[in-house]
C-alpha cells in the first residue's frame, strides 16, 4: 500500500519572524514592536476564557511562539513542559502577549493550566495536561531518586544516564561536592516555607536599617478544586487566612493535611497566603548562597528552584509541596549519614532576613525558574551564570533582569550594599560599555 505523505506542518509568520530574530541576536524585538503598543494607562479588560474562546486561544499560541523563540540554557523538550506554566501567569495577569490591538490588557482570571495546555494541545499533540503533568512528575522523582542513590557520594554528578537533571545545559558533565550542594539544596527548599519564615522573624527582626523586617508568606495547599470553587473564596493568595480560618478548610475536607501523596484531579494545590506582605527576592537568595558557600552551593539553590516550579503542576501532590518532601528526604539521609542536619535553622534566618525584598535596599526583583534559564538580551549567559559572575567580579552587561525588568546596574549595586551590610565582602559591580 502506498503511504501518503504528510503535508508539512504549517509554521507561522509570528513564529518565523520571532526564531529569526533570535538567529540575528535580537531576541526580543519581534515582541519589543508589539510591545511598545503597550498603554499602561488603559484599564485591563476582563475576557473569560469560555465566553472569549478565540481570542484567548491566538493569544495562548502567539505567547507561546513568542517564549520557545526566546534562548535559554535547557532543551526544547523542557521547554515545551516548563513554558506553560509562563503563559497560564501572563494570561491571569495581562502581561506577554496577551493586550489588543490598541495595547489594553486582556486578563483571563479563570484561565487555567489546563486550559491552557488544552489550547496548546491543538497545535502540539503531545501537550496535553495530563501528559505535562506526569512528565513534570517523572523530572522530580527522577532527582530524587538520583539524591538517594549518590548521597553518600564525596562529589554529585548533575547529569544521570537520561542527561542532564532538568534539561539545563550548563549541568551537562558537572560534578558538585556533596556537601555545599545539599546545603543549598536544603536552604532554598526551606526558605518560602511558612513556619520557616515565622522562625526566622523571630530571630532576625529588623533590617539591616534597624526597623521591623515585614515579611509576607503563605504556602501551598493540596486542596478538593470542587469543594474550594463552591465556597467562591476568589483568589486565595490575595488575603492572608488564619490558622483557625485553615483549621475550618480542613474541617470541610477543603485542604487535605494528611502527610502523604494525593492524585489529581481529585485533588490539586492552591496557594493560601498566610501574612501580607513581599516575600524573598530569590536573584539575592541565590547571590547570598553562592557567596557564603560557594558555586556548588547555588547550583543547590537553584536546582530547589526548579523543583519549586515544577512541582506547581503534577498527577501528584502532598501538603508542603514535593520541595518540601526532598528537604525531608535529605534531612533525614544527612541524619542517617553523619547524625547532624545539612543547615542550621540560623543559616536559613540569615539567608532569608538578607534576601527578603523589603530589606535595604528594596528590590522588586525576583526571577522565575524560567527567567533564571533565560538569555536576557545583551547578555551571552543565562542569569543564573551573570549572578555568579557578579561574585566573581566579572564585567556584567548592561540588562534588564526579571519580569519587572530590572536594570542590572541597579541590582547588582542593591545586593553590593546589602552585602556590606551584612559584613560580607563581594566585588563592587562593574559593567561594560553602553
């Protein structure tokens, strides 16, 4: 029987124009042009993905296209995992892609992940929710187990027989000593945790200008979606819940407290906000652990990032999220291996009092995973690698940092002063040529 061939798929022009930009080095301007469409004074208009279908779908693939053309430090197979999440905030919010002609902002506040994965399954038949879900799933189980088996190892590979952990180019034949790796690992896992950041409060009150540290938190639930939807309690990050307002949830059967795994649909997560307030620039999180002790430490660190993010969206949750479970496993692997913890609870209060935003100097930064990942244009690194050229008193481009676009002079010089407050020495910033 004769086989037909297959007409070759269609690619768009927006897709084109964006993957020749990045060819020629410009890497943003393909979404720059449009961008500057932007009018910040226009009120966002509310669209809802069921009644406004169309024009959410176009915009999911057009944010979509845009963020694959982009380069970053991981394979296009992560990628194609990892960017959904991206384009489910920047819908929630308006941000990216999603304006009108005229540069208003379009929020769809019911979008999901789901959904949105449900657009890009159109266009990508291996995106399907559930299949990013237990790929995302196999990713941490797949980490884990590789902690488990090489923990009592002198130095930790950060690649095992599938490659590299997450994808991450620069992991490719690196080799870490255990010890500062655990420990960063262990720290950045720690850090947003609610009790953890009320435990550090008490014992670092002030900021390094000597008033009182505010500091906002909360933390992810595994939650019934049924039950949350029909107590119509909006957006359960936006107020801060008591923990007798908590205890009810658990009550209801709401949130699912017990200590052990839950599958989705079923059950999903939820964050709940438990104090108002800014949380921990995780750029300074990351600085601070690269600087106190050392490079492999903040691969660590940014490793517990990845975790953290993927784990927002899995076939299976547990209350503390899975970074949570891996700072347990570890604990208890250190325990097992030399009777004392990885880090000590005045290391985590020293690490999240210096990266809290509103320490001196402020900071609106706080890169994503994703951004982390990303080569900012002007920049021939990923962030992550700038970060520790900062520490190594390497010449810095001149780039703009993060979604809230940080110039990179005024970053770097924020963490140089907040070092010195804290009596830690680090090179002051220098920066290339305009």
């Amino acid at each position: 029987m004769r086989r037909l061939k297959q007409k070759p798929k269609r690619v768009s022009g927006d897709r084109l124009e964006a993957v020749f930009d990045r060819l020629a080095g410009r890497c943003n301007d393909t979404f720059d042009r449009r961008y500057r469409r932007r009018d910040e004074s226009l009120p966002p208009k509310i669209l809802s993905v069921v009644r406004d279908r169309e024009i959410f779908r176009e915009c999911v693939r057009q944010d979509f296209t845009y963020l694959m053309a982009q380069k970053f430090a991981t394979s296009a197979l992560f990628l194609e995992n990892l960017l959904p999440q991206s384009v489910l905030g920047r819908a929630q919010n308006g941000h990216g892609w999603f304006m009108d002609g005229g540069g208003r902002p379009l929020l769809f506040i019911d979008a999901t992940f789901d959904r949105v994965c449900s657009v890009l399954e159109g266009f990508y038949p291996q995106m399907g929710h559930l299949q990013i879900r237990a790929w995302r799933s196999r990713q941490i189980e797949r980490l884990l187990e590789h902690l488990r088996k090489h923990f009592h190892d002198p130095y930790i590979s950060l690649e095992d027989d599938q490659g590299p952990l997450f994808g991450i180019d620069f992991f490719q034949g690196r080799r870490v000593l255990r010890e500062p790796f655990i420990k960063g690992l262990v720290l950045a896992g720690q850090m947003d945790d609610p009790e953890c950041r009320q435990r550090s409060l008490a014992l670092l009150p002030f900021t390094f200008g000597d008033y009182e540290l505010v500091l906002g938190y909360g933390g992810q639930e595994v939650v019934r979606p049924e039950r949350l939807a029909q107590l119509s309690l909006g957006d359960t990050g936006a107020r801060a819940f008591s923990p007798a307002e908590r205890q009810r949830l658990v009550e209801l059967e709401v949130i699912a407290a017990e200590k052990k795994n839950y599958d989705y649909p079923e059950f999903d997560q939820a964050y709940f906000r438990r104090c108002l307030g800014e949380g921990v620039c995780d750029d300074l999180a990351l600085l601070y652990v690269g600087r106190c002790y050392g490079f492999d430490a903040m691969l660590g660190a940014f490793l517990s990032d990845a975790v953290d993010t993927y784990d927002k969206f899995l076939l299976q949750c547990r209350p503390g999220g899975m970074d949570g479970y891996l700072v347990e496993q570890l604990f208890s692997l250190s325990y097992q291996s030399c009777g004392a913890p990885p880090a000590e609870e005045d290391e985590l209060a020293r690490l999240i009092n210096f990266a809290a935003k509103l320490n001196v100097p402020q900071t609106r930064l706080s890169s994503s995973h994703r951004r982390l990942l990303q080569y900012e244009s002007g920049s021939e690194l990923p962030t992550l690698l700038q970060h520790w050229n900062f520490l190594s008193g390497e010449k810095l481009p001149r780039i703009h940092l993060g979604f809230a676009r940080e110039p990179a002079e005024r970053f770097y010089q924020a963490a140089f002063l907040r070092f010195q407050a804290a009596g830690l020495a680090v090179p002051a910033p220098r920066f290339g040529r305009l």
